[in-house]
C-alpha cells in the first residue's frame, strides 16, 4: 500500500485546540465534576443576566428619550402661543 498525500487541513486551528485542551482552560480540568457544572451553569447565568438587564436598560432609555423629546415639542409649542400678540 502506498501513502496517500493529504493536504494539511487546518493544522494551525487544531494546534491551538489542542493545546486550549491541554492547558485544561486554566486550570479547569482540576475542579471535581460538580464544580465544573456549577461554574458553566454560573457562567451561563451571568450571561442571560447580562443581556436580560442590557435589553431592560436600553428600552427605558428609548422610552425615555421619547418622553423628553415630546416634552420639549410640547413646550416648544407653548412657548410659540405665547410669543403671539394677543388681538384684543
């Protein structure tokens, strides 16, 4: 049989797959099995928290910035009727 050239594939991204595994993702590898779940279910937590309170702080900051920029028409407006003569 003889050997079939392959192409290296990706050996670059591989490497550094193996050596993220073999670090162990800085020490990760040493938590008993229990841990290892609480801390990816932490993690996981934080994240949904994060966009949860993200989400929550961006749509009451449009809500107001609508409510700032109808009072300031409003008061525009106000401000214009008053300019006018009256014609008593």
């Amino acid at each position: 049989m003889s050997k079939q050239n392959t192409p290296k594939q990706n050996t670059l991204f591989y490497d550094y797959i193996n050596l993220i595994a073999m670090a162990g993702l800085l020490g990760f590898r040493f938590f008993p099995p229990k841990a290892k779940n609480s801390v990816v279910a932490v993690g996981l937590m934080a994240s949904v928290f994060a966009a949860d309170f993200y989400t929550r702080w961006a749509i009451r900051r449009d809500e107001l910035q609508v409510a700032i920029d109808k009072f300031e028409s409003d008061k525009s407006k106000k401000e214009g009727e008053a300019n006018i003569p009256s014609k008593v």
